[in-house]
C-alpha cells in the first residue's frame, strides 16, 4: 500500500490541494455571505430604490449627491473547473451566479455605507453594473473576477427646525 501511495504521489498531492482550495474556497464564500447578511440587517433602515424621481418623499430636499459603491470578487480555481464542466455539458452555471450575488449585493451594502456616512436618508436612483474581468476574460470567454458598481443618488433631508445635528 505504501508502494503504491509512493508511485501514485502526485496525484495524491494533486488532489490534496484541490480539496484544500475547495474547503478554503467554501470558508471564505460562506464567511463573506455572514457578513453580507449581517451588514445588510444593520443598514435595512437606509432604503434604496430605483426610483429616479424623489417626488415621492413628500419634503423638500437639502442635498443630493452621488454615492458609490464597488468591488471585485475574484473566482477560485475549483469553481472554475466547475464552470469549465458545465460549459461542456450545458446547464446553469451555479458557480458563477454565488459570485455575481456576493458582488452584486457587496456592492449595494458598500454604497448604503457611504450614503449613511454622508448622513443620508434614502439612495434613489439605484444603478448596478458588472464586467468580467482578468487578463483573458474577454478573450477565452473566462471569468476571473467579476467587478460590481452599484450607484445612486443619496437624498440627505435638511434637519427639522430646533434640530441640532
């Protein structure tokens, strides 16, 4: 048996590392979503539309300015075998679709974080973009990051009489 594990090593160290970027791969994309998850309670109060008129707000506006939020999240190697797989038999590609949801929604939480540090009561206008990035994404129709824009127009109201803040 230890012959055999000898003469076949490579292909043990071969597949020790492929499990080792799964699990690593899988911690870290189940640790980015606790803290999405967490994030987005802490900032459900901050309500953001794609509404582009702020006529529904029912006062007049002190300020309104651009917030912006973005990130690229970058693709492991195993969901990228997996990709590959699923090119070839056909079917909805999973792997991609955790990576553009943890972009798409990191973005969004990144935006809501600088309108609320601006002292923003809601973001309208809410713009998303995304693009395929990397050295050969374009190319050889690969995906090795995906970067998220998320945009709007944050609507800071102007403090009620007798405020001090």
């Amino acid at each position: 048996m230890g012959e055999f594990i000898l003469q076949h090593s490579d292909f043990f160290i071969f597949i020790f590392f492929v499990a080792l970027g799964y699990g690593a791969g899988s911690l870290m994309e189940r640790n980015h979503y606790r803290s999405i998850r967490k994030r987005e309670q802490a900032l459900l109060s901050l309500p953001v539309t794609t509404t582009e008129h702020e006529s529904f707000i029912g006062s007049e506006i002190g300020e309104a300015t651009l917030v912006v939020g973005s990130v690229v999240v970058s693709i492991d190697y195993f969901k990228r075998l997996l990709a590959i797989l699923r090119n070839i038999f056909g079917g909805a590609v999973t792997s991609y679709e955790s990576l553009v949801d943890r972009a798409r929604r990191e973005a969004i939480l990144r935006m809501k974080e600088a309108a609320r540090q601006q002292g923003a009561a809601l973001v309208i206008n809410l713009r998303l973009e995304t693009s395929a990035i990397g050295q050969q994404a374009n190319r050889k129709r690969q995906v090795g990051s995906v970067e998220a824009i998320a945009y709007g127009t944050a609507i800071i109201l102007p403090a009620a009489p007798g405020d001090d803040g």
